[in-house]
C-alpha cells in the first residue's frame, strides 16, 4: 500500500522544484515566471473606477470623498518611473468634502515619481512586476502566514534601507497583496495597502484586472482595468527633485495682520495681540508652518505665539499642527476634532520622518470650539466661527478680525487667479459659495476684505457677492501692499 504512495510523492517533489522548503529566491523566481516579469521592461495599463482623495474627508474621521476616475499608468521599471494620469469627475451628490469639489468640469491631473521623488521611485515597486524586479535585487526575508483563512507566502525587503515592503504570494504564485509604510506629516506612519486580483494574460505577462488601494485606514482606489499593454514606447522622463524648501512673503493688511503668502500654498495669517501673537491656519507641510512661525518671529519680535487657529483637518491644512503643540501654542479648533487629533495625529508614531513634535513632545492645549470663541486683549479681538452647512468640511472655521473687517477663510472661498475645474459655470453659484454667503449673513459680519487660505493676496469682498448675485467673474488679484 506505502509503495504506491513513492511516485506520487516524487512526482509531487518535483512539481515543488527540488521538493527541499521553499526560499525567498525560488518564491520570487516562481513569481516572475508566473507573470511574466523577467521579459516586461514597461507596461501601459488603463481603466476606470472610483478614486478617493486622500486626507480629504468631510469628517475628522470619516472616509476620503469619492471621484469618479479614469485612469492611466505607464511604468518604466528600468528608469524606475511611473507616470500616473486620472481624469476625475463629481461623484459625491450633495458635494461632500475637498478636492476641489463639486467639480463642474472633467479634472485632470499627472503624477510622475522617479529616482528624485521621496521614497526614490518606490512607487513601481509596488506594482506587482515592479514588485518582484525589486524583491529580487534585494535580501529578502520569507514567512508562511494564513490571511482569511488562505495559506500565503509573505516576502519582505527593505527600500532604500528605509521602507519595509511585504508582499503577498498565493499558491498559483500571483503576488495578491502589497503593504507598506509612507511617512505623513499628519498621520505619521501611514500603511499603503494594494490588493491585485483577477489577473489576465497578455502574450505571456499577467496583470491583474482589479486593483484596491488603501492609504492609511480608507480606500483611495478601486480600479477596474480594461487595457494592458506590456513592452509599450514609456517615454518617460524622470521627474526633478520635489521642491521641499518653505518660503513666507508676509503682507501687512492691517496694523499687526500680516497675510503670510508664499510657498507651498496654502497661506496663513498672523495677528498681534498686546502680549502675543495668533497664526491663523496650520499650512500643507510642516515646513511651510515652520517658515511662517520664524517669519512671525521677526514680525513682531520677543512676543510668543500663544495661539494657533486650525481651519480645519484636511491634509493641505493640518499639517503643521503637531509643530505649533511643539511650540507650546495652544490650538483652537472644531471640537469635532478631539478624538482625530488626541488619539490619532498626536499618538501615531513618526519613526519614518521624525518631526518637531516627535524630538520635543509636549502636553497639547486645545481649545474646542463649539460655535464661537473670541481671543480680545480689550483692544483687538478675534472672533473664531465655525461654518455650518459648508459641504467642504463639517468642522470648517473661519477667523474674523471686527474691527480691520477682515475674514479669513479657507477653501469654501479661494483665489488662485486661473481657470479652475471647479470655477462655476455663468449664472451658477457654487454650494460653497453659499454657505459662505448664509453664514456672513447669519452672524451679520461686516466683512470687507477676504483673506483666502489659497490664494496670492487678501481680495475685496465684492468678488463673493458679485458670484453671490449670479453675476461669475474671474477673480482678480489686488497688489499686495508690503509689509
Ligand atoms: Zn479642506
């Protein structure tokens, strides 16, 4: 009975290869085999889907809006570059949170990473050939792991000495699953999941026909793909090392408000007090918030900044939150914010980009606005809103100044001065807009120049009520006035 069992298992053996356990190199070669990954030295692959904007919620903690998405990606895996193209159009019905909602027109945008992006062109490698091309030319690490009750082979390897990658292998040797962890300013260390499944061949490389991707807890994609097109002309160029550096051109307003233009936007504003000074808006990177403090610094010397108004929890607003908790400021924000910003931004773990806050951790001072708070030394005041009924964010403030009739306002009015998917057709206003036009209203604030967090200079208000009236202009830009 036993010696009708020997030439199966031999046979068995060596369907395994050598029949001795698996390693690294033989999963990884069996992969490669699989998909075809040895002879792929580009790829074009295109589809449809639902895109979601990362960092964009309309709640502090709820999912990312969605788009609808086309979708184009054209891999280099020899330079190491990847091209990604998306049209996106509105999806969300009534327009809930950022990304430039509600989009009036197809929005289109380009995303090109290569040797001089952050993470050195990592972002092929998590692509399922990028994937095994850059296991194999590192030390990786192998596991045997059951994920919802299937038996997967898991292999590790480390980028750049930095970010770990550890990708899923099933039994028909199709890479299923890639994770790994990108620094944020905000979230700290962020897991990136993607899941390939419903791979086809194409002359000999298979490619997965549906691609989920999630960023942090939420989805950022879910793709659909209908076209693959391996070895296609790439022409790609390598993009130039991303502008990190912060630049601040304060404009002075009002006696003691400065508009703090500059790079990357978006902008803030400074305000003093007879003791201190108030930083109005927490800036896209923590850099910029750096630059905005030091250039306050010099503005109104020896006083400190005491306070620190944080519009709202987008990722393009937030994220120098933690450096101003660093500077001891206290923060005054939506109270809808407590348990985002105690138990999440301040709690995660920074190991990958080590911040202000992570070298110097201080208790955090928040004061949680519920619908109105006044900062006042007896002779300036600064009263802080918040904006109900503005789709952007359910925890939007806004900042305004009684006496100057300034406001400061953050994305449900911008002024970037050029034709934008979102401008509204002639005759339309937008939901935004009208929110902003209820609440002025509502709270009967005399506002006579706007402050817009994105944008070049303060604008009058007349280009508000203007839009308000139906009557859609293209917005202009008043000189700024120096400091
Ligand atoms: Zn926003």
């Amino acid at each position: 009975m036993w010696k009708r069992w020997v030439p199966v298992l031999a046979l068995l053996a060596l369907c395994a290869g050598t029949g001795a356990p698996k390693d690294a190199k033989s999963v990884l070669d069996d992969v490669s085999k699989a998909i075809g990954a040895a002879s792929l030295n580009t790829i074009q692959y295109s589809g449809s889907g639902v895109y979601s904007q990362f960092g964009q919620s309309y709640l502090p903690n709820g999912p990312y809006p969605k788009f609808y998405a086309k979708y184009t990606r054209v891999v280099d895996y020899g330079k190491n570059i990847s091209r990604e193209e998306m049209v996106r159009t509105q999806f969300e019905n009534p327009p809930r949170g950022g990304g430039g909602q509600p989009l009036y027109r197809p929005a289109r945008g380009v995303t090109v990473t290569g040797e001089n992006s952050p993470w050195g062109g990592g972002a092929v490698a998590l692509t399922p050939h990028g994937w095994v091309k850059a296991a194999m030319a590192s030390n990786p690490t192998m596991k045997s792991m059951s994920v919802k009750g299937k038996q997967m082979t898991v292999i590790s390897f480390t980028v750049r000495d930095k970010y770990k990658v550890n990708g899923y292998v099933d039994s028909q040797n199709l890479l299923e699953k890639v994770e790994t962890w990108m620094p944020n300013p905000i979230l700290g260390d962020t897991l990136i999941e993607t899941d390939y499944s419903d791979y086809k061949d194409f002359s000999g490389v298979k490619f997965p026909m549906k691609i989920f991707q999630k960023d942090g807890v939420f989805p950022v994609l879910d793709l659909t793909v209908s076209d693959v097109q391996p070895n296609a002309p790439a022409n790609l160029e390598a993009p130039r090392a991303p502008q990190t550096a912060a630049h601040v051109e304060s404009q002075k307003i009002a006696d003691g408000v400065w508009y703090l233009a500059g790079t990357p936007d978006p902008n803030s504003m400074a305000v003093e007090f007879k003791d201190y000074v108030v930083i109005i808006e927490s800036s896209v990177t923590e850099a910029r918030a750096l630059a905005n403090m030091e250039e306050v610094k010099r503005l109104a010397p020896g006083k400190p900044i005491r306070y620190h108004v944080n519009s709202h929890h987008h990722s393009d607003h937030a994220a120098g939150l933690r450096a101003y908790v660093a500077e001891g400021s206290i923060v005054l924000t939506h109270e809808m914010n407590k348990k985002f910003y105690e138990q999440m931004v301040l709690k995660n773990p920074h190991t990958l980009e080590p911040d202000r806050f992570s070298q110097n951790p201080k208790p955090a001072k928040f004061i949680w606005v519920k619908d109105k708070y006044v900062l006042s030394d007896g002779d300036r005041s600064l009263e802080v809103y918040t904006v109900p009924g503005a789709g952007h964010t359910a925890n939007l403030l806004m900042s305004y100044l009684p006496k100057e009739k300034i406001l400061f306002i953050t994305d449900i009015f911008n002024q970037f001065g050029e034709p934008r998917p979102n401008d509204p057709p002639p005759g339309i206003v937008t939901p935004y807009y009208a929110a902003l036009g209820d609440n002025l209203k509502r709270l009967h604030l005399d506002v006579q120049q706007l402050a817009p967090s994105h944008g070049k200079a303060v604008v009058s208000v007349d280009l508000l009520n203007k839009a308000l009236e139906g009557v859609v202009k293209a917005p202009e830009v008043t000189p700024p006035s120096g400091n």
